[in-house]
C-alpha cells in the first residue's frame, strides 16, 4: 500500500503545497459545524498528523472519527499553526473500523493497566516512546561494536550448562510426564539431548570461545533466568549485550564499557529529543540533564573494600546489613553512585564467594577482579570481570562449587590450548532503556514482558 510515513511529513518541507497519502489510527478526533480534525499517528514519530475535513465534502466520517479506526489518508499538505504540517483531506479510507468498547479512551491510563492489553499499549504516547528510544540505543550499540572490529556472534539459547553456576534456568525438554521412569538418569537418557538441557541464562561461556578466535566478539540476544523475583527490575526473559575481548585485562574491561555507555547516551540525546522531552515532562524531571551530566565526566572507580567502609561510615539505616562479605544492595549501590560520588562508579575486586566461578583470582586469595557499573537512579546495570585464564585455578574454583565439570570441558580446554588475559561484561538491556527513559519498571521497556505466573 503506497503511502507516506507521517515522520516524513514533518521533517520534510518539501511536502507543503503538495499532496500525499498517509497512513495511521486515530488517536483523538473532534467534530464541529463546518469542519472535523483527526489526529491521526502512524507510530514513524510521537507527534500526531492532524488531518482537516470539510464537511461540506463528501467524505464519510461516521467510522472515521472513532478513536483506534485505522485510515488511509489522501490529501494537500498545508503549513497549520507554529508552521506544523497538516492535511487537509480530500478521500479518506477505513482500513479497519474500531468499536465503541476501544480501551484506549483519550483519559491517561496507568502503566499496569497497559500492561493487561500488550497488544494495543504500543499505540500509545509512553510506548510508542519507549520502543522508538529502544530501537535507537540497540542500533547503536551494533554501530559502536561493529566500529571498533567486534564480531557480533550469535550464542545458543539452549544450553546443557549454567553460566553462573545458581541453577535458575527454564528446563527445555520434550519429555512429558511419565510414571514409569524410575530415575533422573532414565528421563533424561529418553530426551532429545539425551542429558539436561535448559535455556540460557548467559552466551558468556560461548562467546569467551568466540573471542579465542576473532579476539573481540559481542553477542545481543535473550537470556532468560528462571528465579521468581516479583520486583520491577527482574523479567524471566530479557536482552542482554555481552562483549568478549581476547587479550585484555579488568582495566580494558572496565575502559570498553565506559566508552559504550557514552557512545549509546549521546546516540539517544541526538536522535531522540523529542522522546526524551517527552519522558522528561512526564516521568523523571530532569532526565535530559541527568543523560547529559553522565556523559560528561569521566566515570569513577573504587573497590569493594573501598564501598563497605564508605558504607559504614555513612550512618545510613540500611535496610540490609553492610558486613564485608555481603553482597551490595540496591540501596547501597544508590548511595555509592548517588550520595558518595555524585556520578556513575565502577565498584571492583568483589569476595570470591559472591561472584561466578570464571571470574580471575586475585593475589590476595579473597577477591576476584571483578567489577560493577553502577549509576545513579538504578544502581547496578553493568557486571563483568577478567576471566580466570589459568587452567588449574579455574578447575579448583570450579571444584570448590562442587560443580559438574562435564557440561563445561569445552570451556576448561580454552585454558590449555593458547589461554590469554581476556575479560568481558554482561549488560541488561531493560535497565538501560529503564535508565534512559526513566521509565521506572522493567516490564514497561520489553514489548511481552515474561514474569512469574504472566506469559501473556
């Protein structure tokens, strides 16, 4: 079907004086003596096309004029007030006619009542935002890896391995109940796999792989993690953005996600202004001067040592205990990024015993160099490490877990044929749209949101 996106009606002046075709819903309609006006959005931009009918015409608006119809527009472009492009309508066609029951009603609804209609909240303002800004930031973190010699790798969702070693996946199977089977053993024997099998939590074990061969390699794809966390910062299947770099070591790490987190910011800040104001007025005022204030400082780093006594020290009630050993809270997260420096903060060198068995061991025998990205407003959005490039401290991290070494000798045979310093870092795409937006739950930034008892 020909037709013009509405996004090009506005950004182009060349349009003005002549006649174009546009496609879209109706999102508010008005009628009067003589003329009637549709705001009509095609879902190219957040601003409506206001179509102009004379009623003196022949055009029927019985349908036309109902909110959700969606309609094919002919008609001449015309400069209206603040030199805002228009139509006025010479033929209008219904595509599909909308009945009185449409929930989409010109009152504001709340986002949880949206979230009970997710085939119809996209044709809304905040989610028409939100997906557009979605769509920006995922195009520019391919543009910014694909710049800088990445090789974008695509890692299986299905898995006979537990990245972080914690157990919470989705068990995939094509095994039904059967009463018969007597053992674990002999149910798995029958599935397809013939062992375990589940969907991903991480690609990091397979892009490590990757990167031992193209040297920098990042993957972006679902992951999914079966833990049943009611909280507005935990879906059981989110995206995920996992660069892998052979030949680096934690400060690399931590200089390549800083650098991707500007890059993706200042992407948004130019292309998606009036999405931005949009959320600025409506959901996080002062979001744009937060966005320009994170990029324009040079991120600050500390251990985690550093963190627990600057916790300690604060005088803060805490909700959680700060003890050295435990593992950082939102709360805590905040304060450091918020409170203490004012800015984003790399946190590293966390225990061993709260991070992944992959993770490097450092001399002191207690730490790992890790780290955490945390920033004001979310707390963490950002986890990576130095892998653990020694074969025989890998084996014993893995043996003090007592974890089954079958799954990973893949993984273990990297640290025997050519092993190299190499790190890397996992970052959630919904908290960094969450970040950018200030929309302030997680389900609200992801088109089907996946949470304990919804797959809706």
């Amino acid at each position: 079907m020909k037709h013009t996106d509405i996004k090009d009606i506005f950004t182009d002046k060349a349009f003005i004086g002549q006649t174009a075709t546009v496609c879209g819903w109706v999102r508010t309609s008005r009628d009067s003596k003589n003329v009637a006006f549709i705001e009509l959005n095609d879902g190219t931009t957040l601003k409506h096309l206001q179509i102009v009918i004379d009623k003196a015409s022949d055009i029927a608006l019985d349908e036309a004029l109902k909110l959700g119809t969606s309609l094919r527009v002919t008609g001449k472009v015309v400069e209206g007030r603040n030199e805002t492009p228009e139509i006025n309508a010479e033929t209008i066609e219904v595509l599909g006619s909308c009945p009185a029951e449409y929930p989409l009603q010109k009152k504001r609804h709340t986002l949880e009542f949206l979230r009970t209609m997710p085939h119809l909240r996209g044709r809304t303002n905040t989610f028409n935002a939100v997906f557009r800004v979605r769509s920006v930031a995922a195009a520019a973190l391919h543009e910014f890896f694909q710049s800088k010699n990445f090789v974008y790798v695509n890692t299986p969702l299905i898995t006979g391995s537990d990245c972080e070693g914690a157990g919470e996946m989705f068990q995939v199977t094509t095994v039904g109940f059967d009463q018969t089977v007597k053992s674990e053993e002999e149910y798995f024997a029958k599935d397809f796999f013939g062992q375990r099998a589940g969907l991903s939590v991480s690609g990091q074990l397979e892009g490590e792989m990757a990167a031992m061969a193209f040297g920098k390699i990042y993957t972006f794809g679902p992951s999914f993690r079966a833990e049943k966390s009611n909280t507005p910062r935990h879906v059981a299947e989110f995206w995920h953005i996992e660069p892998e770099v052979a030949f680096a070591e934690l400060p690399d790490v931590i200089a390549l996600a800083e650098e991707m987190i500007k890059f993706v910011v200042r992407r948004i800040l130019d292309t998606c202004k009036t999405e931005l104001d949009f959320f600025d007025q409506h959901f996080e005022k002062g979001l744009i001067a937060k966005l320009e204030e994170l990029i324009s400082h040079e991120f600050a780093t500390c251990t985690y040592t550093q963190a627990i006594e600057l916790l300690k020290k604060s005088g803060k009630d805490f909700q959680y205990p700060v003890e050295w050993g435990c593992d950082l809270a939102t709360e805590h997260e905040r304060y450091i990024s918020e409170e203490v420096f004012g800015k984003a903060v790399f946190v590293t060198d966390y225990p061993k015993e709260i991070k992944s068995f992959y993770m490097k061991q450092n001399p002191d025998g207690k730490t790992v160099a890790a780290v955490d990205l945390l920033v004001p407003g979310v707390g963490e959005i950002i986890g990576g490490s130095e892998r653990e490039a020694d074969y025989d401290k890998l084996l014993a991290a893995m043996n003090e877990r007592k974890m089954s070494l079958e799954p990973y000798a893949d993984y273990l045979d990297l640290r025997k044929f050519g092993s190299v310093p190499h790190g890397g870092f996992g970052l959630g795409f919904e908290r960094l749209i969450m970040y950018v937006t200030g929309i302030s739950n997680i389900r609200d930034v992801i088109f089907f949101p996946r949470t304990v008892g919804n797959i809706r």
